[in-house]
C-alpha cells in the first residue's frame, strides 16, 4: 500500500561514516511516525532509531546513541539516518518503517505498519 525504498547502504571500514535514506514517493511522511530497525543474521530484528511526525524529538537504541542520527524531511518525503563512528556489530540490513497510525510504541518492530525492502550495511574490522 505503502512503498518504503531505502538507500545509502554499502561496504566501509569501521570507524567509517554512511547516510541512509528512506523515500516515500508520491506519499506524504507527515502523517507517519517514522523508525530505522537492522538485522543480522541469525539475530531478530532490533530497534535502531526513531522519529516523531515533525521530527522534533528522537529515540535511539543504546548501542547506537551518540554515533547515529535520525532525521526526516517531509517536504522531500524523506527519512535518513546518519551513521558515524561505524563498527563491525553495526553490520546488518537496515529497514525503514512507518507508522499509519499511532500506537504508543515506538521499539517494537509489529507496531510499524509499512516497511522496506532493506538495504545492506557492512563494516570490516
């Protein structure tokens, strides 16, 4: 109903820097609340990151705080996440959510409604 596309994904070598994007064409974010979520493999899937409708306040997962950044543009219908300080954990693919409508819960993976494809993240030792 709803396409999530990230991009931004690729190889580096940890301590290095990647920028994530999540594009929503033809859909306004405004309406969304909006979150970043990885997963290894053999490993669930974990909250990373999250962001209200305006993009005024932000959420992070522990092991990302201080080294990641989340933020929204919602007149280029665009949520990104910026990643610093890279290290070899962070190696996962990394999806976008959206929630259509406010549950109250901001970590938890089913309450997003809409998702992305994913896109690759690797960081070498």
């Amino acid at each position: 109903q709803v396409q999530l596309v990230e991009s931004g994904g690729g190889l580096v070598q940890a301590g290095g820097s990647l920028r994530l994007s999540c594009a929503a064409p033809g859909r306004s974010l405004s309406n969304y609340f909006m979150g970043w979520f990885r997963q290894a493999p053999g490993a669930e899937r974990e909250f990373v990151a999250a962001i209200t409708w305006s993009g005024s306040s932000t959420f992070y997962a522990d092991s990302v705080r201080g080294r990641f950044t989340i933020s929204r543009d919602n007149a280029m219908n665009t949520l990104f996440l910026q990643m610093n300080s890279l290290e070899p954990e962070d190696t996962a693919v990394y999806y976008c959510a959206a929630q259509s409508v406010w549950r109250g819960v901001t970590h938890t993976p089913r309450s997003y409604d809409y998702w992305g494809q994913g896109t690759q993240v690797t960081v070498s030792s």
